[in-house]
C-alpha cells in the first residue's frame, strides 16, 4: 500500500479554448495534440515520483509499481469518464538506466483537459489536505528569443561518429544504430515557456507536444497508447526532407517510399515493436508495406499496429516493454546501446526517452521525446539565463551517408530551433 494516499475530483466545465493559458509560464506540464489534451494548472504537486540511476531495478518498472500503489489507494471521483480524466500522472523517462538524469511522474494538484469537444477539472489533493485552490488563467508573457549553437557533438564530430558507425556495421557488430548530436543554449531567464509549447503544437498539429519537467518538444512518434484494452503504436523510421513546392513534395515522398536503405531502417523498427507487444497481445496488425507520414518539414515512413491487450499490463509496463525501441535505439539492442555509449559525446537525459501521461485504469498515451529540448530546472545565478540543450538524431545502417545523415539531424532541429527564436 501506497504511503501517498489521494483523492481526484473530476467535474466537466465550459468549453475550455486556450488550454496553455492555465499552465504555468516557467513550468508548463502539457500534453497536447490536434488542439485537445491536458495542462497542470499551476506550479505546485499532489504527488512527486522521482526515480535516479544506479538502483537494481529498471526504473521504468519502479515506476509502474509505484503508481500501481498510489492508484490502488487513491479515491476517485470522476462521473465524466473520458480518456484522461480522474487521476492522471505526467510522466517524462531517461532513455539509458546509466544516465544521470531522472525519470519522473508528476501528479499534479489541478488538471484542465478538452477531448471530443468536452473540457474538465480534475482536481487532486492527499488524503489529509483540502483541494488547493484553482489558479486564474495568466497572459502571455513578452516575446522572447533563444539561442543555440553546436554542444558537446559539432557537426564534424557527427559525421566522424556516423563514419565509425558503419565501420562497425560492416564488422558484423550490430545491424543499425541510431546516433544523435546536441545543440546548447540560452533563453531568458524569466521567457514564458507556454509560447515554445504553443508555437510547437500550433506549427505541428499531428505530433504530441508535451512539456514535462523542463522537456519541452513536438513528437510525431507514438510509442504506445493503451485504452479500454486495446494497444496501439506508431513506428517512425525513415526520414526525408520536403521539398519548396508540391512537384518537389512528389519527388521526395516517391523517393522516401522506394529507398532501399530507408525500407531496411523500418523493418527493423516494425518488427522490434511487433516482437515487444506480442506476450501482452493478440490479433496483432500492422500494414504490409509503410505509408509516408506528412509533416510541415519532412516526410517519414511509419506503420500503425494495433492489438487487444490479454493482460494486466499498465500503460507504463508496455513502456518498460517497449523502450527503447530499435527506431531510436537500433539493432540488436544491446549492441547499439553500447555503441551508442561510446559514439556519443554525451548524457541523452530524456531525449528519446518515454513521455507521456496514465491514469488509474492504467491507460494512458505514450510517445517517443524526439524534436525536444530540455531545459534546466532555474536560471544561472551569473548569467541570469537558463540553459536549454536540444538534441536529434538519425538511423544509421549500412549504406548511410555520413553528410546525409548530418543534414537529417539538421531537418530534424528545425521545428525546434525555429520555435526557439
């Protein structure tokens, strides 16, 4: 039993249209797709589970266990019943158990959502304790501009990694790996994050823009959702650049569909979320062939799969499961960790980790933190700035181009660096 004991009320309220506008400047925690999902109002925490490197266990097993016993004890109170009322959790998941970073949930005292045209407050408190009061909604803060330049990983740096990269892949050590580079940078200290969120969820509808514990990005990667017993996952892999007008699109899309090297980057993908899902669901389906996903600046291969959960496994157990997937990690998954490790100048921290949120039920909506950045907790106390660290990445397997895969990672970036400034 949970030493956190909670009680959620959730009521439905008047059509909510600016969610952003309730959540806070400096921390926003967001979850956010096709203009409907959730924000935290405020900056203050029912419940906080903060999960550090170096213990025996998998941290995202920690997590699950741990949530499984704040839900189990909490009282809920939610006549509303859409996807993602009564208790919910935001959560945010390193991408490697060495790194340094932590994996983290957050349950926050107030949640304001909109689904299906309905919006909600969820309002969440300890057992011993009042529900705190409801913060007003707040005005954008001023316009601000960030910069980033080269991090620990400069673009010479890249490409010499992409290039010992194959070197390996020819030597049999591992079939793919997926290998990214760091921008870092400043913003105000005092910037209203929500404009970075809003101007990602506004530029890139059909990704999941999240903002959880300073990791702020647009993702076009689900890597799982689970709701009323039903799985379902989106693999990106394969990647090319639009082109300046639609005769340019047409090329580049007909080019992305039938390139050999991008096919065999996919497959990989596939079938490692396939083999993943399989002990914890039946009637699998995934299309034979990808389809070429659209998005304002680049073109992906992706599959959909779906399937009917036969267990008992939460949202955040399918995360375990699943992550990291070869998609972001490479295969065979060990190996390209490894490398990974080695070819990189750098912590990942929670760059293509888990992000996502669960609720009671288990059910959730899980994606990948790809075009993310991560931002530090407070402003310098010389500079007064606050520091801000973006990272992309690209699949590399046999027959990569070190300089294409350079300029994959600089597609990559745009939607954030843009937003930035």
């Amino acid at each position: 039993m949970s030493s956190i004991r909670l009680v959620a009320q959730t009521r439905e309220i008047p059509p909510v249209d600016d969610l952003l506008s309730h959540a806070s400047a400096a921390r926003p925690l967001a979850w956010l797709r096709r203009g409907e999902g959730m924000v935290a109002a405020g900056d203050d925490a029912a419940a906080v589970v903060r999960i550090p490197g170096g213990g025996d266990r998998r941290r995202s097993d920690a997590l699950a266990d741990a949530w499984r016993d704040i839900a189990e004890s909490a009282v809920i109170d939610d006549p509303v019943g859409l996807n993602g009322t009564g208790l919910v959790a935001f959560g945010a998941l390193v991408f490697d158990e060495r790194s340094a970073a932590e994996s983290i949930l957050v349950v926050p005292h107030t949640v304001i959502g909109r689904r299906d045209g309905r919006s909600w407050i969820t309002r969440i408190r300890t057992a011993d304790t009042d529900f705190a009061p409801v913060p007003d909604p707040i005005a954008n803060g001023p316009h601000w501009a960030g910069r980033v330049g080269p991090g620990a990983q400069n673009p010479q740096g890249y490409q010499d990694a992409v290039r010992q990269a194959l070197d390996e892949i020819s030597a049999g050590e591992y079939g793919k790996v997926v290998l990214a580079r760091d921008l870092a940078g400043t913003v105000p200290g005092d910037a209203d994050l929500r404009r970075l969120v809003r101007a990602l969820s506004t530029g890139y509808p059909d990704t999941w823009t999240f903002a959880v514990d300073g990791l702020i990005g647009a993702s076009p990667e689900t890597l799982v959702t689970a709701h009323a017993r039903t799985v379902t996952a989106r693999v990106l892999a394969g990647t090319i650049a639009r082109g300046a007008d639609p005769a340019e699109d047409a090329v580049a899309s007909a080019a992305l569909a039938a390139s050999a090297k991008d096919l065999s980057e996919h497959r990989y993908a596939v079938q490692s979320v396939l083999a993943t899902l399989r002990p914890h669901a039946r009637a699998l389906t995934a299309g034979d062939r990808p389809f070429v996903l659209e998005l304002p600046n680049l073109f992906h291969l992706a599959t959909d799969v779906e399937g009917a959960l036969d267990d008992s496994a939460s949202a955040l157990d399918l995360v375990g499961a699943m992550h990291p997937t070869a998609a972001v990690a490479g295969t065979p998954t060990d190996a390209a960790i490894e490398a990974i490790r080695r070819l990189e100048p750098f912590d990942r921290g929670r760059y293509a980790g888990p992000v996502g949120w669960i609720d009671a039920a288990g059910d959730g909506e899980w994606a990948i933190a790809l075009r993310c950045a991560q931002f530090a907790d407070a402003p310098d106390a010389e500079s007064g700035a606050r520091r801000v660290t973006a990272y992309a990445g690209a699949g590399i397997v046999a027959g990569s181009d070190p300089e294409s895969e350079l300029l994959e990672t600089r597609v990559k970036f745009r939607p954030l660096v843009d937003a930035l400034a």
